[in-house]
C-alpha cells in the first residue's frame, strides 16, 4: 500500500476536481504540528472559492518540506506546473509588501510530476522577493507521506489504496459510530470520561517523548468494539500523535506498522488481533478488552484502564447534543443501561448488529431470572433463596452460567461488588421476553406477591426508633435490590409485555394488574406504610387500579391509605416522610392527560389531612405542580388543564383558590422536579417548557377565576393584594370587591384585613414607585380615599396594627433619616393610645395590650404620652400586673412602661408598687417576677436586696441575663449567681469578659458547675470553655492537680474538636504512668475473673468520661514544646504505664490504647512517618498489640468523610498509596512498622473497592 508519486499525478488527471478540493486538506495534515504550529490555514473543499493565500502558516520548526517561521502556500493541479506558479507568484509578490515579503517564505504545491521545478525554484530565488522560494511536486509529496503513515493511510483509503489489516483512525471511527441512528458524536462519546480520556493522552504523549519504550496497554469497556473505539477518538484528538496513529484490523497489518517506525501507536480493533503484535520501542500497542473478560485479561503488572460507563445525567445530556430529543433521552438513557454498546446496537441501521452474540449462548437461560428479578444480593440467602423457587434449580448452577455470561463480548449482566443485575433490563426484556414461560411467570407472581404483602418490621417498633430498625434487627430479610427490581419488573412487564411476541399471549398486563389489586383493594394502614416506597411502581405499573385503591380508601371513615400522612414524623435527621412516595406515586401518575383530574381530586383531598413538620413533599405542592404556568407537570395541554381547575374549584374550593392564588404569586418562583414515569411515555415531550402564550393563557384564566371566587370574602380579597393583581393595571378590579366592606354591616376585623393588605400597596408606591406624583395621584389616591373608608369604627381594631411590629413602616413616604423615621413612628402610636384613651379611658387601653403582638410598645408608649400624669401607675400595675406571669400581655407591657420613663421615676415607681404589694401580701415570687420587670442595672439589684433575703434570693434565681457589658466589672453579678446555685448562667454571662474576673473566682464557677450542676442553665459552649482552661492555666494561680480535676469532670463538654485543649488534664496522664493506669482502670475490667464489687451509676460515668480522654487523646508521651518527641521519655513512660497495666491484669488494653495514641506521630523533618521514636518503639517484637492500636487510630483520626456523589473511592486509594509510600521507606529499617503499614494501606484499598462497588450500585439505581 505505497502510495507513489504516478498514483498521486494520476489522481490529479484522473480525478481533477477532488485534487483540487482536498490537496489543501492533505497538506494541512501534513503540516500540522500542535506543539510548532502557531498558526494554520488551508481552507480545503468549498472553501477553496474564498479570495487570499491557499495556505498560511506560521511554524517553530521546521522539515524537509515545511520552512520555519512564517510561509505562504499557493497550490494548482494544472498540466502545466510552471504558468500556474508563474502566475501565482507575480500576483502574490506584487500583493505583498517588502517588509511582510522578507520574513515570509514563499511555497508552491503541484500534485503533479514537474520536471522544470528546481530550475523554477533558483530562478525565483535569484530575485530576492521573498525571505525563500520552495516547490513541492508529486514526488516530493510521495516522500513526505513515507514519514506520516497515518496521514498516507487515510489519503490511501480516499484514494482506493487501501493495504490489508490497517484502517485510518477516521475511517475506524466512522465505521463504528455511523451503524446507528443518530450516529454517536466524539463529544457525546467522551462525555463523564475526563479521567479515562487524560490518563490515554497522558499515555498517548509519553511515547512520543519517551522513543525507547515499548508499553501495552489494555483498554476494558462494555464490549470491544467500544474500548477500540473510545482509543480512536482519544487518539483523533491527541494532536500530533494522531498522525502517528493507525487501528490494526487483521494480524496481518502488523507487517505494515513494522515497515513503517514512524508510526508511534498501533490500536488492536480487537482483543484476539494484538497476539501476535510487532513489538519495538516507542510503539504503543493498546488492546481492547470487554469488561468481565477474565480470559483475555491483561498479564499482572501491565497497565489497564477501565472505562466507566457514563452517570444517567451526563449520558442524557450527550444524547440530546446529539440531537435526542428531550423527552426520550432519558428513556434511552434507562433502556441502555447508559451504555453507548448498547445504545449502538438498539439504534442500529444494520439489522445483524442488533443480534448480541451472548444471545445464543447456552447459559443464557438463566437470563430469565435476570430478566424476571432485575437485581439481588449474590451475599443475601433469602435473595438466594428467591432466585432458586424462580429457577427451580440450584442457585450454584444460576451463579455458573451468569459468570460465564458476564466475562462475555457486551455482557448482559453485571456483576458489581455482591449485586447481580442486568445491565439493560428493557433490552433483555425485548430481547429475551419470548422465551418466558407460563410457569415461569407463575412463580414470579407468586413471589412477587409473597414479597410485598409481607409488613415492613420497623412498624413494630415506636415512631422515634424506626430510623434505627436495622439496630433492632427489624428489617426485611429480602435485599433492597430485590424488592425495588421486582417492582421495576412488574412495571416494564405491564408496559412492554403485550408488545412481546410470546408475552402477549400471556394476559401479562392483566396479571400486573390484578396483582396490584390484590396488594392494594382495601389495604389497611399498616399496608399502606409497608408499600410506601414501592407505591410510585406499582401506580405505573398499573395506574386504573392503583387510582381506584387511593379513591376507595379516601372514601373509607378512616382513610387508611391517610396513615402515610399522619404517620410522617417530624422533619429532621431520624424523621421519615412516609407520604412522599404516595405523591410521587400520584405525580408518576398525572402526566398522562386523561388521569389529570383524579389525580388533581385526590392531592386536593389530601391537602386537607394535617402534616407535621416541614416537609417541601406536600400534597398541595404537588397538586399545584400539575398547573404551574411556566412549567406544568403533565402533558394535558392548556385548555385540560383550566377544565380540571374549573371541577377543582367545583368540588375543592378552598383549595382551588390555593392553587388560584399560587398561580398568580408575583416575583421569583422556583420548581422542584416531579416525578416521571419510569417506562411508560406519558410524559413525551411533555414538562419542559411552554410558549408565553400558553403561560399567559393560564394566568389570564387563573386571574378570572380568582376575582369571581373572592367577591365578600375579605381575606380572599386581601389575599389578591399579594398576587400579580396588585399592581395599577389589574387593582381597579379589585377595588369594586372592597365597596361593600364600607357599609354598615361589614364587621371592623374584615374592614382591618382589608386596610392592612391595602396598607403594603400604598405605603410601597408612595416610597419606591418612580411614577410622577400626578401619574400616582390619578390612580393612587382612589386606593386611599378607600382605605380611609375602610376605618374601623373602633378604635383599638383600627390603631391594633401600630403595635403589632417594633419595625413599623410608616402609611406615607417615609424619611430617609431613620431617627426622623422612628420619631414620626412615635407620635403616630402616641395619637393613637390618647385617641384610644379619650374615648374608653384605661379599658381601652388594656383591650389593645391584649389585643396586639407587642404589647411592650404599648408600654414604651404610654411613657411618652402628654396625659401620664393622670394615671395612678402603682395602683394600675398592682391590680392589672396580676401574678406578673413571664410572656404575659400585661407583663410585657408593665416591663416596656418602665424600661421606658427615666430611671429616677422608674426606682420611685418600682418602690411604691412594693409597698403596695407588702400592703397586699404578695409573696417572694411575686416581688421577684415584679423586679424582674425592671431594667437589669446595680439600681434594681440594690432595690432587691433592700425587699430581703427571701426575695433577694427569688430575683436572682429568676433573673435572666447573657452577656456582660463590656468594662464593667461582672464579679458581683457572679457571685450572686453562685449563691443563688446558678453557675452554668455565670458561665454564660462571663464567657466573652471573663479575662476581666479574677481566676479564682472563674475556677469556682467551674467547680460548682461540675460539682453542684445547674440543670436549668444554659449549655456549656465549648469553645469558651476551652479558652477559660487555657487562660487559667497560664495564670499559674490554680494549682496543676485541681485543674486536672476540673479538666476531668468538664470533659464531656469540650465539644467539636476542643478536647485536646485540656492541655492540663493529657500533659498529666501522658507524663504520670499511675494517672493513665487509673484511667485504663476505670474504663475496662480485668482480663481475668470479674471486678471486685458490681459498678455503680457513678463509676458508669466516670468510665464514660475516661474512655472519651484516652480516645480523644493527641498528645504523646515525651511532647516537647516544638511539637517533636523525646524518645527516652516516650519509652520510661511507656514501659512504666505497661508494667502497672500488667500488674492490674490489663495489659493489652492498655498496649492498645496506647497504640491508637502514637498514631497521632508527628513526620521527622525528612517526611518519615511516624517520627523515629515512634516507631523504634514500635519495632519492638512485643508489643503486637500496640501496633494494632496503631493501625486503628490511624484509621478512626481519619473522621468522617465527605465525597461528591460517583466519587468512589479515589480518597481512600491516596491515602493507601501515602501509607505504602511511608511503609517502602522502612522495609529494611524497621520491618514490623513497614508491615503494619502495609497492612493499613490494603485496608485503604479495600475500602476504597468497596466506595467503588457503592459509586457504581449508585449509578445503577436511577
């Protein structure tokens, strides 16, 4: 295949026009260099047509046939070489200036034979009007060809040259993605492959730089052909390398990589073609495999790259750039199994691809069971046990065919970590549905049904344990994968069932259906709860039924299937929202036009059943999903949707005018997904987008529906004022619904409703509408005349809302300077108490105070007001004070009042009503909830220690206080709380100042606090804690003992990584051997006999603290105070606490702990880990235990882990590779310490196959 300057002159008479269009292609690939091309033009093909250069380029460097630096290219294939360059070149030099001219070679291009070329060549030269002057005929282009075989394989294949065994990188890839319709695209293809397709390049590049070697590399995809695929569009991708690229078809097209070493990478089209491969250095050879082929398997140590299939997400949105359409994209993206092999072969043009060879097989039998099942645990005997009733053989003899099934070409079934399952299930359905017999399904039903009627066992157990079923051991004995893959399989089987020759005769669909029927007709709650996350299957897998069971038992008293509600618990990290799957199911549903309105009839119904917590999973939001203008969640088109609104508003008014309401909000809206079905097609096309007219549509039918609706409801009415309705276009309409609210007859809470959503609108314009004033009057000042209409007639109603809200926004336009804002805010709620008061006196006063949400601003208030003086306060507080019950109207009324007036009046006010109160008797309790009304100031508390010890006493148990002021001196405060046995509040109060308190007094709250508790008191927060220690200890006026003590009691409050801040208490037991025995002491017992008298509540505590010191414990024996660690004292310290271990009969806990501690080693300075005291000491033959210790606190001071969803398990395969890295540097130093290291990295590498298997399961369950 060579090809020769005669076949190129021969292409160029035989074939003129295409020499014509492509020799500019061809010499672009010839030229091109991605790491010395700067710039590149040759427009090749249609574009020959355009005016300038028939090439630019601008290169680094340079070869026999290309110049460095800047050239001009001119090309023709005309019979006579010379008159085309002649002319070509005066047009050219006379175009080009001098200065461009002498830094730019010029370059001719004929593809044919021309004899008078050199003499041409010199003659042009001799002018000196380029830089250079170059030609190129048919033999040149010969030899540059012999150095770029794969550009001269695929010239040779345009050209019909094509040798035996060898293909172009285009012409493979063509091949392979054009046999399907729409043909695969290099971009779709690579699509969630970023890693795989780096690590090639990365290989791709270091053969090219590294000429002597000689790698194999393994590709393993879903089949071959797709691994050989997936190197060709790297390759075609690579650059330069891609000119060195070529696909061995047959054995013999070795010969050809051998005759030409130019050539850098040779890719096997398949496994078998690369056993007998040219070998030589700086060619890389790379082999496909199909992913479970164990036989053809790459020899241990050669390099192998696995290429993952694409996550759903990514595989949908590669189909739809390949111009899918969104509706199937993701129905394809499940019927493949989001493998492009099988894409390929669903969407085949060639009738022979769509036959898969593993088809024919003996052992595909059992793909009846995979078929049937879907998915089990290979680990689970009851799962085991389910597949054998199906197969009615033994499981060893299913397990034997499905490997062998698996290592195949485009394997059927996956086996990932302990999970069989089919890759794609609607492809083994439709390709093996006809071989599905009678008995067959007989017992798939059987087991079916005998599955899902069983009650889910966390229902035994209360509410608040059920998120900890599994602790309780009650659970399904039945996998997950088995129960959601039968339910899978009764859908696709009551979808695509009756089209499948064999099926159809079979009544599949019935059976589906009269199983569901079975499971649900009359089903009890418990039923209900034990089918929840199952109902979204069994609604698609038979929706008439499922619909009729929800309608039946909404029907019932009781309504069973409204225990999914009531049972949902709170929301939060243990609650389950058990109804979630039942609006799922309903939503699945609703996307099909003719089931919207039951669908809508039952949300509605549901939204009516009380919920508790905060789930965003309600039926109203579901029921209000079906209708969104923007994005509807159901196929019926507009005109069904507004017929289903008009029976909702029929049968379900309150809520209809829910839905009414949301479909006209106003401002930023957002949509959660709904869900779809999973194999039916209701949703086709359906829930993207719609066109403006069909929102607006809605929205105009909503906005009809809503003002008929609301006509004499006042809240309805208010309610239109926070919709799109309230702007000046739409409020005329609303206005008219409001006139009859100004009669007689309207009650003043409906005319308050009103005024209060007219109030938004007016005080909004009258502050941030840019309108003119004119433009606003003309519309604006009809609203207010209304609202003045609207008054209530009495007073406290009408003025309630100035004291409903310390933030109050002002009715006209507000000031910009907020303090000229709050003073016009106070005469208003000052007119308004004297208006209130000069028609009712006191009496109304207190109806507002009980009235309103903020009765403190009636207090404040009433400080202000000129009339103050005519009031008898002593005497009002007494007897409207009653018991002065925290949280009460009056109570926060009195305490605004006299927080208000100045505290001269207050200390006066406050005496006289005490008087008053000893007049009447009151006891202690009631003197100190009265004080407690008072401002918290040294005045009060003077005042309360002038009442008597007994209330004295009362204040300051009751007093509540957080922080202390800064500069003031808190001592005295504190220690009244210490007296009044309430140290966690003085805790709290001097918790930012207490560097301003002198220690001892801060070592004396702590100590109450351990000793004496304070159960009412605020939590200990632990980082102020920590900072307190600290700072005690570096006063040096505690003594080291008792501050181990405290450190030792207080523990279990240094919370969220502050333990290691006891610095006292671990430099204690890491420097005294008898403290860390008496920890070990307390924690476990004797290895031999039992202790010595049975342990009490307190020794159950203190073990509990001790356990949590040593586990939590960083520091190590020998610490220095540069962090490094001294080896003499680490081993005294080390073999003393294990000899008093020994003698307390607890040495191997002891080794143990102590183990877990050194794996808080700092590196020595080279980076050695642990550092060389460590594990010198570690090396010792003796202390195994240790070493185990070792290896566990290495892996518990990991903590938790935080993963990106399909991450797997690179996190832990770094981790392995740092631990064998620290372990090789040991392997002759110190070999038990390389061992244990070793040891921890495998344990690294399988948990990191295992995140691996759960990445992979993940993908496979959408």
């Amino acid at each position: 295949m060579k090809i020769t300057a005669s076949r190129i002159a021969q292409w160029a008479d035989t074939h003129a026009k295409q020499a014509q269009d492509q020799l500019p292609r061809l010499i672009r690939r010839l030229c091109f260099d991605p790491e010395a091309s700067r710039e590149i033009s040759f427009p090749a093909g249609d574009s020959i047509y355009r005016p300038g250069w028939d090439g630019v380029l601008s290169s680094k460097k340079g070869n026999a046939w290309m110049p460095a630096g800047a050239s001009r290219w001119e090309m023709g294939c005309d019979k006579e070489p010379t008159t085309k360059a002649n002319g070509d070149y005066r047009k050219r030099t006379k175009a080009t200036s001098e200065e461009e001219r002498s830094d730019c070679t010029f370059v001719f291009v004929t593809p044919r034979r021309w004899t008078k070329k050199f003499h041409w060549i010199a003659e042009q030269r001799a002018k000196g009007e380029w830089k250079d002057v170059r030609a190129h005929d048919a033999d040149d282009l010969e030899q540059w060809l012999e150095q770029t075989p794969a550009v001269a394989l695929q010239f040779a294949e345009e050209l019909g040259l094509i040798g035996p065994g060898v293909e172009s990188l285009r012409r493979h890839w063509d091949a392979w993605s054009g046999q399907c319709k729409p043909p695969i695209t290099f971009e779709a293809f690579l699509t969630d492959r970023a890693s795989a397709r780096d690590t090639l390049a990365e290989k791709i590049q270091s053969i090219t730089a590294q000429p002597d070697s000689s790698p194999f590399l393994a590709i393993r995809a879903d089949s071959v052909e797709e691994a050989a695929a997936f190197a060709v569009a790297v390759a075609m991708a690579s650059g330069s390398s891609r000119d060195q690229t070529l696909v061995v078809t047959e054995p013999e097209g070795w010969r050809y990589v051998d005759a030409n070493p130019q050539l850098k990478i040779a890719i096997a089209a398949r496994t078998e073609t690369a056993k007998k491969p040219v070998s030589r250095a700086g060619l890389l050879i790379i082999v496909p495999h199909a992913t479970g082929d164990s036989i053809m398997k790459p020899a241990t140590g050669e390099d192998e790259l696995v290429l993952e299939r694409p996550d759903i997400y990514q595989f949908e949105q590669a189909l739809i750039a390949m111009g899918v359409e969104e509706s199937d994209a993701h129905r394809y993206a499940l019927n493949t199994g989001r493998s492009w092999t099988v894409f390929r072969r669903q969407q085949a043009v060639n009738p022979a691809i769509r036959h898969p060879a593993w088809l024919d097989k003996s052992q595909s039998a059992s793909l009846t069971l995979v078929c049937l099942l879907g998915a089990w645990l290979d680990d689970n005997s009851a799962d085991r046990q389910v597949v054998e009733r199906l197969a009615n053989r033994p499981y060893e003899e299913i397990e034997r065919d499905l490997r062998e099934l698996a290592i195949r070409d485009d394997a059927p079934v996956l086996h990932i970590g302990k999970v069989w399952k089919a890759k794609s299930p609607l492809e083994l359905l439709t390709l093996f549905g006809n071989r599905i017999t009678r008995s067959q399904l007989d017992r798939f039903f059987s087991i079916a049904e005998d599955l899902l009627s069983i009650p889910d066992p966390q229902l035994e157990l209360p509410d608040e344990e059920r998120w900890m079923a599994n602790i309780h051991g009650k659970a399904h004995p039945y996998s997950d994968f088995l129960f959601d893959s039968i339910c899978d399989s009764l859908i696709k089987l009551a979808v695509r069932g009756p089209e499948q020759t064999g099926l159809d005769r079979l009544n599949i669909e019935g059976r589906v259906t009269g199983l569901v029927r079975e499971l649900l007709h009359d089903a009890h709650g418990e039923r209900w709860l034990s089918l929840a996350s199952f109902l979204p299957a069994l609604a698609e897998a038979a929706p008439e039924t499922f619909l009729r069971a929800v309608e039946k038992s909404l029907s019932r008293p009781d309504a069973p299937v409204t225990r999914l509600i009531l049972e949902t618990s709170d929301s939060g990290s243990t609650g389950r929202c058990w109804h979630c799957d039942l609006l799922w199911a309903l939503e699945t549903l609703a996307w099909a036009p003719q089931r919207l309105a039951r669908v809508a009839l039952i949300l509605a119904r549901l939204s009516h059943v009380p919920m508790k917590g905060n789930w965003v999973n309600t039926p109203f939001e579901s029921l209000f999903g079906l209708f969104r203008s923007w994005l509807p969640r159901t196929a019926a088109d507009l005109s069904a949707r507004i017929q289903v609104l008009d029976l909702l508003i029929t049968k379900e008014e309150e809520v209809a005018f829910g839905v009414l309401k949301g479909l006209l909000k106003d401002g930023r809206q957002v949509a959660h997904p709904s869900s779809r079905p999973k194999w039916r097609e209701d949703d086709a096309g359906a829930g993207h987008s719609v066109t403006n007219a069909e929102m607006y549509g809605m929205i105009n039918a909503a906005r009809e529906r809503i003002l008929r609706l609301s006509g004499g409801n006042a809240d309805r009415i208010a309610a239109l004022l926070r919709t799109k309705l309230r702007h000046s276009q739409d409020l005329p309409k609303i206005l008219p619904l409001m006139g009859s609210f100004t009669e007689t007859q309207a009650t003043d809470e409906n005319r308050e409703v009103l005024r209060a959503a007219l109030r938004e609108r007016i005080r909004w314009h009258r502050n941030y509408d840019k309108s003119s004033a004119a433009e606003l009057n003309e519309w604006l000042g009809p609203v207010e005349a209304l609202y003045e209409r609207l008054a209530p007639r009495d007073l406290v109603i009408r003025h309630r809302w100035l004291f409903n809200d310390h933030w109050m926004n002002l009715l006209s336009q507000e000031p910009e300077d907020l303090q000229e804002k709050d003073k016009i805010l106070a005469r208003t709620r000052t007119s308004a108490l004297t208006g209130i008061y000069r028609t009712h006196g006191m009496t109304g006063i207190e109806t507002l105070i009980a009235a309103c949400t903020e009765p403190h601003i009636v207090g404040t208030t009433l400080a202000e007001t000129a009339w103050r003086d005519e009031i008898s306060w002593p005497e009002w507080i007494a007897e409207k004070g009653e018991g002065f019950a925290a949280g009460a109207s009056m109570t926060r009324c009195i305490s605004g009042f006299l927080f208000a007036i100045s505290q001269p009046a207050s200390n006066d006010l406050l005496r006289k009503v005490i008087a008053l109160g000893e007049r009447q008797g009151w006891d202690a309790d009631k003197f100190a909830r009265f004080l407690l009304l008072a401002r918290v100031e040294p005045e009060t508390w003077r005042l309360a220690e002038d009442c008597g010890s007994e209330i004295h006493r009362a204040y300051w148990q009751s007093i509540r206080l957080y922080l202390s002021p800064h500069g003031e001196n808190p001592e005295f405060v504190l220690e009244r709380l210490l007296e009044a046995k309430r140290p966690r509040t003085a805790l709290q109060y001097c918790k930012v100042s207490f560097k301003e308190v002198a220690p001892h007094l801060i070592f004396t709250i702590l100590q109450q606090v351990l000793y004496e508790g304070d159960v009412d008191g605020p939590p200990i927060d632990s980082v102020y804690l920590a900072n307190m220690l600290e700072w005690l200890e570096k006063s040096n006026e505690i003594k080291k003992a008792e501050l181990i003590q405290i450190e030792f009691g207080l523990f279990p409050a240094l919370e969220y990584r502050q333990e290691s801040r006891a610095a006292a208490l671990y430099e204690g037991i890491m420097s005294e051997p008898t403290l860390f025995t008496e920890l070990i002491r307390l924690c476990y017992k004797p290895r031999h006999g039992e202790r010595k008298k049975a342990p009490t509540e307190e020794d159950r505590i203190a073990a509990e603290h001790a356990w949590e010191i040593l586990h939590a414990c960083e520091r190590l024996p020998g610490t220095r105070s540069d962090g490094s660690i001294n080896g003499e004292e680490l081993t005294r310290f080390i073999d003393a606490t294990r000899e008093l271990c020994r003698k307390a009969d607890r040495l191997e806990v002891c080794d143990s702990t102590l183990g877990q501690i050194l794996a808080h080693a700092p590196e020595d300075e080279d980076g050695a880990w642990p550092c060389a005291p460590v594990r010198d000491l570690l090396e010792r033959p003796e202390l195994e235990e240790m070493r185990q210790g070792f290896d566990i606190g290495t892996c518990n001071k990991r903590g938790v882990t935080v993963r990106a969803h399909g991450e797997g398990g690179s996190q832990e395969r770094a981790l392995a590779a740092r631990y064998r890295g620290q372990a090789e540097r040991l392997h002759n130093s110190h070999p038990k310490v390389a061992a244990m290291l070793e040891g921890i990295a495998e344990h690294y590498e399988h948990d990191g196959k295992r995140e691996d298997e759960e990445a992979n399961l993940g993908k496979e369950r959408f």
